[in-house]
C-alpha cells in the first residue's frame, strides 16, 4: 500500500476502522449492542450453568463426565447441524427426532436381524435420510406444501415405520462387542492425536488470516492487523489445548466427536466460502432476490432438505452406536427440540438468513450440559422437559429481541 | 469505461441491429390484464424510454423481459432469435439485465455478496478480494458513496441501494440493460452519474431501456420514448415531442389533469396580475 493513497475502502471518513485492539472491543462491544450477538449467549449460558450444576453436585464438572458430555453431543449435535442448514433459508424440520430414530431402527433391522453387513446397513440408514428429504423439497417446491405441515406428518410416519419395523420385540441390542459400539462407547483420541487436532483451529486461522491478509494488501485493500489475528489464534489455542489436557484427564477425546467437529467445518467452509452458502443465505434473506439474480432456489431448498434429513438420519446412526441398541424409544422425547434448540441457542435465526454451522456445536454443548446436569441431579424426565422447554422458549425471546434490534440498527 | 469483460467485447451488438422485438405480448393476472398486445423494438446503441402512469405495466413488461414473469401470449426475439424466458436465470443468461423498481437485494447480505450474487468469482472457493476490488471499481464508477462494502444491505440508505443495484447489472456485461425507475431515490451527482453511465452504456453498443416519470430525464437521454397506457401501446415519440404531446399520449386525453391545471394556473396567474 503506498504512503499517501488510501486503501481502496478506506476513502470514506464517515466509517470507524478497527486499527488496534481497543477499536476491536469497541466494535465488538457496539455489534452486541445492534443485536449481533454472535457467540455471547452461548459462552454467558455455559458459565452459568458450570457454576450452578457444579454448585449442586461436584461431579459435572469432572473429566470424565465431560467426556460422556462430548459422546453425547455427537449425536444431537449432528442433527442439529442439519437443522442449522433448513433454518438458514427459513424453513423448518420438525421430524428430524423420528428421522433419527427411524434411521437407527434401520440400522438395527438390517444388521442384526437380516445379517446384513455393517457399512451396508448405515448406507441404507443414511439413504433413507436423504429420500426423506428429497421427498420434503417435492412437497415444498412443488405442491407448496409448508414445511412445517410436511415434516410434522413427516414425524408421525416416519415413528410409525420406526415402530413397524422393530416389531412386537420393539427393540434390538446391538452387539458390544463390535467396532460400531466401541465408535460410540469408548474410542477414544490417542493423547498425542488429541493434542495435535488442538492445535489445527488456531494454526488454521493463522495461515489463512495471513494469506487473506496478504492478498488483500497486494490489492490495495485494508487488512486485518496482525495482533489481533496472532492473539485470536493464541487464545483458541490457548483455550483448546487446556480443554484437551482437562479431558485427558479422564478418558479422553471421543473420536466420534471428532467426528461431528470435522463435519461441523466441512459444514462451516461450504456455507461460508462456496456460492451454494452464499445462495443459502440469500435464499433464506430474500427469496424472490435470489431467484431474480439467477440462483436456482428449488435446488437450494432441495440441497437443504435432503441435508437435513441425512444429517438427522446420520445422527440416529450415532445414537444407536452410542446406546449400543435400537429400540423404540430412539429418537423420542426431546431429541426433536434439543436439535432445534441448540441451533437457535447457538445463534441461527428462525427467520432465516442468519447462522453459522459453529451455532450447532455451541449450542449443542449449552444444550448437552443443562440435561446432563439435570441427570446428574436425578430430577425425573418430567422436570427435565419442563426446564428444556424454558430454555428454547429463552432462545428463541433472545433471537427475536435481537432481530428487533438488528432490524432499527440496520443489520438485518 | 472498464466494466467490460473480454467476453462482451467479443461479440458487441452491431449499432442499429435490432436486439429485442416483442410482439403482441400479453400479460394477464388473473382477471387483471397488466398489458395488452404490446410490441417494442430495442436496438443496439439505443435508449428506449419506457413511460406511462402509475399502473401503466411499465414493470410488468420489465419484468416479463428477466424473466420473472412469463407472458400469456406474444413472441420476444433476442437478436434476431425467438427465445423464452422461463426464468431470471434464462434472461441473465442471454445478457438481459434489470435493476428492478424494488431492487432486489438480500438485506442480510453485504454489498460484495450482492453484486455477485448468482455469479461469484471461483464457487468453490470464493475469491473475496477478487471481488471486493471489482466491487469497488465498479462504485467509483458510479460515483456511489457508499462507505463500506462489507456491511449488510440493510445499513444501506434508499439511494445507496439504488446505486448497488445498477452496479449489479453492470457486472454481467449485457447485452441490454433495464432499469426501473434508477434515478427515483438518488441525488444531484448520483443522477447525473447515472444518464451519464447511460450514455457511455449506449455508445458501447448496448440498448437501454429506462423506466422514468421525471420527464427532463427521459428527454435528456432517450432516443426514442415508448407511451403505455393502461397496458397498451399509445404511441411512439421522439425526444422533441412536445410536452402536451407527452402528456396526453400518457394520459389518453388533451383534456386532463395536467392541462386543467396548467390553464388553472394560468387563468390564476391572469387574474393576479389583471
Ligand atoms: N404480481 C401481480 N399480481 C397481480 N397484479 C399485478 C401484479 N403485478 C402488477 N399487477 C397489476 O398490473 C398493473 C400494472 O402494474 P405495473 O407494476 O406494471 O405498473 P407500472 O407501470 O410499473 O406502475 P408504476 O409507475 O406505479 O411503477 C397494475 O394494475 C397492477 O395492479
Ligand atoms: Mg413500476
């Protein structure tokens, strides 16, 4: 950048620039302010739930229990992150619980009762998934169908054929001593693996910030500051490394969450650095504009639909590998409204247009923690959905209080 | 101007070649006709001015022409060839760009997403700075004041996003551009900017067709100017015509608003200073 040329977009007066460190608290602090929450809620709600369940019973925040913790987040989690992609365009799948559910009776049917080989009958699970959802996008975008209406007749057949296919026995045990329950039981990272994956985030972070930072000075564009690129990755790495050493403590990193993370950034490049996520938010911002630019929005919502019910379906796999069976209570209760609450917890808006596939994760873990702390406390189910049923009723206040104020401050 | 792309330059539009006849197109919504046997000749290096009341069917016809709307009968010829436009993507695809009276742009999405959206830079891994320089480039030509690229459209004021909007149907390189009342929201230097990016556009070798009720600039950039009336055609004039001419082809009497007032005002004016 030459001395006495301006950045190409820093020509116009009127705009604060984030040039140092405070500059970036500042507009941290005002985007908060807008109604751009982005992670707060998500890190406020974790520390008040740590000091409240750790305060009632010690053990929450024991290594091991957090590893349980991570095992089960794989599982809802990986619906969850389907759930973030229907949310993004404005739609919703309320049958993503009897989807997963379906999926791990399918799973139990064909391996054990019909000998079918393991990577075969997952293949049909997750198949399911993916006709399920297809057939949700005919009803959308050729019949008009909501997808509200849809998915909820979606729920009722799809626990109907869950049903129908376990038969009178109703549930099938899978056996333990298989590399399909040890995946979702005690494989556990390596140390050394663990440490390593830590490191990936804010190395990552590191590289690309550097190469955009690059680019962007070559083409005379103003770039991101060095400090706050070096001390966003230290502090990711920082925080990482203590949460990989605190679970070794215990057992350890589960490689199935290893997993759901893996798929949660394969998820987060494709929505945030591929036209097909650029067409997503447009879709989910304003659909008549997408269409008017070109995009096709049918095969948006199809890409969408059909993601969503293969994540759920992917999720019942999981699950099944987790409770080494399929039974018909897989994919009941609240697993449907977990999903949906750990998307919106974790900062996708239900009216589409907004979120992020990290809003899986996080919201996951807020979710995840409030009902293993419950269990911790041996409150009965009943009390556990009433208080679940808060929590997302308190989700989804924030997101529409937020959304007030994106809308007066101008950040849609 | 620099908006060109190597592959629009390869094939410019012969000055005078007709790009766009539509014949007898007609546009029904429900018992409503919005137009009725239209025909409309665009030629390349030309600007056709499109206008007419409130009402009139001037954005339907737009509209019927990206695509957005598919006509109950009639033919449209693109250079030459009868072509449908099933939808936007068709007419985008053909170098028939709009910017639309009511914009068209994802709020949530900030201003580089917009500019190339349907049409980003590598949609594997989006070239980000790729774009924001074009994106700049392309505003400076406008004149826009726009302050950051980078914040959502919804930050935007009504011109701003009027400016964004052109800008867009500028990044294709069409082959004809549309646009839907450009200039309603914009200031002086902004409107100025525009008919002269008009112009420029027109000696490129592009039709233009504009949508406008100021009539000073229709006549200031129009070559030809195209009345519509209650979804008809009433009438072809040249920038010369007078303004009664205008007015009543627009309005469909001698005897109107227009007139009444301006003899009212008259007679007023008289009266004061008998
Ligand atoms: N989507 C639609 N559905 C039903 N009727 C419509 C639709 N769009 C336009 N119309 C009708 O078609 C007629 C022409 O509308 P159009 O928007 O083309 O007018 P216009 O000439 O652009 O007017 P203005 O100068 O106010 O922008 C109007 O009577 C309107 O009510
Ligand atoms: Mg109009």
């Amino acid at each position: 950048m030459s001395q006495n040329q301006p950045a190409l977009d820093r020509s116009d007066e009127r705009v604060r620039h984030e040039e140092t460190l405070s500059d970036s608290l500042r507009a941290f602090f005002d985007r908060i302010r807008s109604g751009d929450l982005g992670v707060l809620p998500v890190i406020v709600g974790l520390i008040v739930i740590s000091v409240v369940f750790s305060s009632l019973n010690p053990v929450f925040l024991a290594p091991n229990n957090l590893v349980n913790m991570l095992f089960d987040c794989a599982t809802v989690g990986m619906i969850s992150l389907g759930i973030v992609c229907v949310l993004l365009l404005g739609e919703i799948d309320l049958s993503v619980g009897s989807m997963s559910g379906f999926a791990s009776a399918i799973v139990g049917v064909l391996w054990v009762n019909m000998g079918w080989p393991v990577p075969a009958a997952i293949a049909a699970a997750i198949l399911a998934g993916v006709v399920v959802g297809a057939l949700y996008a005919l009803l959308y975008n050729r019949l008009g169908m909501p997808s509200f209406i849809a998915s909820l007749s979606g729920l009722l057949a799809m626990l109907g054929m869950q049903l129908y296919i376990l038969g009178p026995t109703g549930s099938i045990n899978l056996p333990y001593a298989s590399p399909f329950v040890k995946f979702g039981q005690v494989m556990i990272m390596p140390d050394w693996f663990a440490y390593l994956a830590a490191l990936l985030p804010g190395a990552g972070i590191l590289l690309n910030g550097l190469s955009a930072r690059r680019r962007r000075l070559a083409a005379n564009l103003s770039a991101q500051p060095m400090t706050n690129l070096v001390l966003k990755a230290g502090a990711l790495t920082a925080g990482l490394l203590f949460a990989v050493w605190y679970l070794n403590l215990g057992r350890g990193v589960p490689w199935m969450f290893g997993l759901f993370v893996l798929l949660v950034v394969v998820m987060n490049y494709a929505l945030t650095r591929t036209k097909w996520g650029r067409s997503m938010f447009a879709v989910g911002g304003n659909r008549e504009a997408a269409r008017r630019s070109g995009i096709n929005v049918r095969r948006i919502y199809l890409s969408a639909f059909v993601l969503c019910s293969t994540l759920a379906a992917l999720g019942g796999v999981l699950s099944a590998s987790r409770l080494a069976s399929s039974s018909q209570q897989a994919g009941t209760g609240d697993v449907n409204l977990n999903a949906i609450a750990a998307a919106v917890i974790g900062g996708t808006s239900l009216f589409g247009g907004r979120g992020s596939a990290w809003a899986a994760l996080l919201g996951i873990i807020v979710i995840q923690a409030i009902s293993n702390g419950l269990t911790l406390l041996n409150l009965s189910s009943s009390l556990r959905y009433m208080i679940t049923g808060g929590v997302l009723a308190i989700a989804v206040i924030v997101d529409s209080l937020a959304r007030r104020s994106r809308m007066s401050h101008g950040r849609a | 101007m620099n908006v060109t792309s190597p592959a629009a330059e390869a094939a410019p539009p012969a000055t005078g070649e007709t790009i766009l006849r539509l014949r007898g197109i007609s546009k029904k919504f429900g018992a409503v006709s919005a137009l009725t046997d239209i025909a409309l000749d665009v030629h390349a290096g030309e600007v056709v001015a499109l206008v007419g009341d409130n009402g009139a069917g001037k954005s339907t016809l737009v509209k019927v022409l990206a695509g957005v709307h598919q006509p109950t009968s009639g033919t449209i010829e693109f250079c030459g060839q009868e072509v449908t436009l099933p939808d936007p993507g068709a007419a985008l695809h053909l170098g028939i760009a709009t910017v639309f009276q009511d914009l068209a742009l994802c709020e949530n999405l900030d201003v580089v997403a917009n500019l190339f959206l349907g049409h980003e830079m590598a949609p594997w891994r989006l070239d980000e700075v790729g774009m924001e320089v074009r994106a700049w480039t392309l505003l400076r030509e406008l004149a826009a004041r726009i302050p950051s690229v980078r914040e959502p459209i919804a930050s935007l004021s009504g011109g701003q996003r009027q400016t964004v909007a052109i800008a867009r149907s500028l990044l294709l390189n069409p082959k004809i551009i549309m646009l839907d009342e450009p200039t309603a929201a914009l200031g002086v230097a902004q409107t100025a900017e525009v008919l002269n990016l008009i112009e420029r556009v027109r000696d490129r070798g592009l039709g233009v067709i504009i949508i406008s009720h100021n009539m000073e600039d229709v006549r200031a950039v129009a070559d030809r100017i195209v009345v519509l009336r209650l979804g008809r055609n009433s009438g072809v004039f040249t920038p010369e015509a007078s303004n009664n001419e205008l007015v009543a082809a627009i309005t469909g009497a001698t005897e109107n608003a227009v007139s009444r007032r301006s003899a009212r005002k008259a007679a007023e004016h008289g009266e004061i200073s008998a």
